[in-house]
C-alpha cells in the first residue's frame, strides 16, 4: 500500500492508495489506486497479464453528491 497522486481531469492531482494484487501461483498483477477522499473509489486500474500486456484505465472526471 502507497500514497500516490493520479491526475484525474476534471479535479487535478488526487490523492489515491496504491494496491496490487498478486499471486505466486499467478504472474497476473492488479493494481487499483483508490481515493480516499472520494470514498475509496478506484480511480486508476491496471492489470498486466504473464505475457506483459497491460490494460490501463483512467477516471476521467469523479461526480459525488
């Protein structure tokens, strides 16, 4: 777990907890940047596969009421 901030458009630099998610039976790696101050939504995910592809997706705007 580590304090980074991700640039969402809309609200600037956020800050998140970064958590990856991993197995030593898989060589698949989770990792979710969640915002605390936006009740821990996830903001930024990536997974990479065994393979080294990566899939990346990124908040572009965070709408709360």
């Amino acid at each position: 777990e580590r304090t980074e901030f991700v640039d969402v458009k809309a609200q600037g630099a956020v800050r998140t907890l970064r958590v990856v998610l991993s197995g030593s039976e898989y060589a698949d790696i989770i990792e979710l940047w969640l915002a605390p101050d936006f009740r821990y939504l996830p903001v930024k995910a990536r997974y990479t596969n065994s393979n080294g592809d990566v899939i990346e997706q990124l908040a572009t705007t965070i709408n709360f009421r």
